[in-house]
C-alpha cells in the first residue's frame, strides 16, 4: 500500500505494512486467524505483520494475561498496533458472554 506523505511538497510515498497484534487462547487460534488475516490481506494487495500471543492454560488464564499485556501495551514506547484481535473460545458459555467478559479488562 502507498501512503502519501503529508507534505505538500513531497513528492515520495513511503510503503506501510499493517502491524496486527493476535492475542489467542492457543497454537489453533493463532494457525486459524494468522491464515485467514494473510489470505485477506494478500486479496487486497496489503501488506501486514502478524505479531501473535498465544497463551496456554485455558481461558482465565487468557484473561489474566491480556490484562497484563494491556498494561505492558500503555508504557511501551513504541507505537500501537494498527490492528488488535483477541480469541478465545466460547465453549459452553457463548458469544455475548466472553465479549462481555473480555470487555471488562
């Protein structure tokens, strides 16, 4: 992807890959949604970096570790992902509950 520079007088672009960070539940997660997010991405002629967290040990531990990683996310000097996606399975509690429960974090 070409990004214009924001300068009236220049003449250059620069060329921006997109930074997604993956945050899963586990090594399924990250092969499945990494796969799907490269394929989509090679569709639409962008260029992306995948930085995957994959956590073991279940979803409470999912949560505990997105939060300490959120933390870790707001004193980091670099810049923030252009993309963030967490996954974690629903099994028997469902969609609306896991949402609701990552979204407390």
């Amino acid at each position: 992807m070409l990004r214009r520079l924001p300068f009236p007088s220049a003449f250059c672009g620069v060329i921006s890959m997109l930074r997604i960070i993956l945050f899963v539940e586990d090594y399924g997660h990250e092969v499945f949604i990494a796969s799907l997010i490269e394929r989509l991405a090679r569709e639409q002629d962008i260029s992306v970096k995948i930085i995957p967290r994959s956590v073991r040990g279940g979803h409470g531990k999912v949560l505990t570790e997105f939060k300490i990683f959120l933390r870790y996310l707001e004193k980091a000097r670099e810049g923030l992902p252009d993309l963030f996606i967490v996954a974690t399975d629903a099994n028997c509690k469902g969609y609306a509950e896991r949402k609701k429960e990552i979204s407390k974090k």
